[in-house]
C-alpha cells in the first residue's frame, strides 16, 4: 500500500468517526434545547407534568444513540483483529 492510499484511508477513518460523533452531539443538543423549550412552555401553562413523557422517551431514543455511536467507535478494527487471530491460529496448526 503506498504512502498517500494509506493517508487517505486514515482521512477517510477519521472523517467517518468525526461525522459519527457529530451526529450525536447535534443530537443531544436538540434533545436539550427541546425540552427545555417544553419544559418552559409546561411551567407557564401549568398543566401537570406532560414533559416529562417526551423527555422519558426521547431520553431513551438519545442513550441508544450514544451507546451505538461510542462502541462501534471503540470496537471498529475489531473484525481485522479477529481475523488476524484466526489467521494465526490456523497457520500454527499442523
């Protein structure tokens, strides 16, 4: 593999591991700043507790996000790796 394909690999790696990041944190923002806007919005009509059913919900959806985004980040090269192991277990066998 020559010098520039190998860079360009890594700038491609990177990019995709940034936008994924990216992804999340504008996610997160727009869960909070739209449940700060209903919560505000409840305060002021003083209408029980009804925010807190998006915020539950949404909550649950923006976890999974995190959860998917940050271990497909620590696990990436985790198929090379087991490959590479299997590799090696079937050339030392006789």
């Amino acid at each position: 593999m020559s010098h520039s394909t190998a860079s360009d690999d890594i700038e491609a790696r990177a990019r995709r591991r940034v936008n994924m990041k990216m992804g999340f944190y504008i996610h997160a923002l727009v869960y909070v700043l739209v449940n700060l806007g209903l919560f505000a919005i409840n305060t002021f009509t003083g209408r029980g507790h009804w925010h807190l059913w998006p915020l539950l919900g949404w909550g649950i959806g923006l976890s999974i996000h995190g959860i998917v985004t940050f271990i497909s980040l620590n696990g990436e090269g985790l198929r090379e790796r087991m490959l590479d192991d299997e590799i090696e277990r079937l050339r030392r066998k006789p």
